[in-house]
C-alpha cells in the first residue's frame, strides 16, 4: 500500500494501507495522540484497494481487505474511506481475535471497576459511556469489550467512538471540535460522525480493570431499571460475543466467571441525562 498508519489500541496493533491518502490522513487526525504498535509488530493489518483496477481514479470505490475479510461485502465510496478503516478494523476483531472474549459492548472505569454496556443498535450504549468518559469516568472501549480469558479482567480498548444520528449532537455540546472526524452522511446506518477518547482514555490503555456491572440500555420510553437473572444475562452476552463459540472452553469458563461475579440489569430511558442518573444509582448500589 502506497499510504499507511500503524497504531496501537489498547494490547492490539493494526497496520493500515490505503491506495488513496485521504483515508490515512483522516484515520491519523482521528488517532492523533495513540502510540506505536510493541516493537513495531501489528496483530492485524487492513487493506483499503479499490474493487476494480480503474475503480482508483474513475468513481473511485474502497474494497476492505485484509488478513481477514468478508468475500461479498460491498465496496464504499471513497468520500467514505474513514468509516471503511473503521470497518476493517472492526473485521479484523471480529473474525481474527482468539486472546481475548470479546462483547460487542462499550465500557467505562470508575476506582479499577468497570461497567460494561451492551445492546442492539440505537439502544445508546455509545452515547452513554462516551458522556460517562467525559464525566469523571475513564471510557475503556466503545465498540468491543475485551474479557481476559485467563483472570476475567477487562482491558481497555478505546477506539473512535462512533457516533450516530442524534447522538452526534449530543456530543458535540460537551466536546471540543478538535477530536471529532468528519461529518459522514448517507451511510447505511445514516449520519455517523467519530469521535476521539480524550487523554485519560488515551493515557489508561493500558490499565486493565475488574468488571463490576452489566447493563442492557434502551433508549425510549419511561425510565426504568429492572434485575436481569443470570440465565439470561448469559444468554445475551453470548449473542453479544463474536468469538465465543471459537474460544470453546475457554470462551465458556470466562463468560460464566464474569456473569457469576457482576449484578445486572436492564435500563430504559427516555433522555441521556436520565440515562447517566440510572447508571449512577445502578452503579452506587453494585458497590
């Protein structure tokens, strides 16, 4: 690849490559601060190619390619090569990750203690724990959550938060300009706009943390926060996981520790502010 960034996120190295500039240069403003991968070594590359030959020049589209890749996965256009390095960041997880149990969740740390947040699109999972990483919390990751397999403890994997729609406003009245990517209209999820952790997020990656509660939010509707048996927490983490039935035992055993070790609960919420009340209180009673 004639364009390329590597970077460290937490324990994991990608290498990105890009036949264009403009989506390497829009990923290194979006990462500006994250370090170097460990000794120069990546986990997982990426690879931004254009679907056809003259597709680089003449209506140029982004195939995502990589050490692992989804053969019938539609290219993008290249105004959109930023979300498709996010994208193939996220490929390369989902597919590639065997360290670590992985939950599509967003988490944040509060004294070494976490809170994990998982949900279906919409539920505000991202909204929550990006405000909460503004609030006095430190946010460890946005879009997955890493259990070690080995002690249960999770680490810190603090991407770009993606932010979608209405959330994009939200954040915008609490952040600085300065960490956002740039508006990314017509995408098959609408209006997505990144945003950057801030320092301390940045600064803690490496700090691992005890899981301490499990929430499932819902965004919409009277506020609400009712227990979840462990049965069925089990059962949605499991859904939640991309790699759990690859992991096997081991899979097994981290999952069960951690639904054994946090209390959980589902919250609905009709505003962000509602939201973060819930999670306070939710939160103060785990302790």
């Amino acid at each position: 690849m004639r364009h390329q960034l590597s970077l460290r996120i937490g324990p994991i190295g990608f290498r990105v490559g890009s036949a264009w500039a403009a989506p390497i240069d829009a990923l290194a403003a979006l990462y500006a601060g994250y370090p170097e991968p460990e000794a120069g070594i990546c986990d997982f590359t990426v690879r931004l190619e254009p679907e056809k030959p003259w597709r680089r020049w003449l209506r140029p589209s982004v195939a995502i390619r990589g050490d692992y890749v989804l053969p019938d996965a539609a290219p993008l256009p290249l105004a959109m090569g930023l979300l498709a390095a996010e994208m193939g960041m996220n490929l390369q997880m989902a597919l590639g990750q065997k360290r670590y149990l992985l939950l599509h969740a967003s988490s944040a740390e509060k004294d070494g203690r976490a809170i994990i947040m998982t949900g279906e699109s919409g539920a505000g999972k991202s909204t929550l724990s990006a405000l909460l990483g503004e609030r006095g919390w430190r946010l460890m990751g946005d879009e997955f959550a890493l259990l070690d397999l080995a002690d249960g403890r999770l680490h810190a994997f603090p991407r770009a938060i993606s932010l979608k729609n209405g959330a994009i406003r939200v954040m915008e009245d609490e952040v600085a300009p300065d960490r956002f990517g740039p508006r990314l209209e017509g995408t098959p999820k609408g209006a997505i706009r990144h945003l950057r952790p801030n320092a301390s997020a940045i600064a803690g990656m490496n700090e691992s943390a005890k899981p301490a509660l499990i929430l499932f939010p819902r965004f919409g509707g009277q506020a609400d926060a009712r227990p979840v048996g462990q049965a069925e927490v089990f059962m949605r983490l499991t859904q939640a996981s991309t790699n759990y039935v690859t992991l096997g035992a081991a899979g097994f055993e981290a999952l069960t520790g951690l639904v054994k070790a946090c209390p959980a609960a589902a919250i609905d919420y009709p505003d962000t502010e509602t939201g973060l009340d819930l999670v306070d209180e939710l939160w103060r009673a785990a302790a």
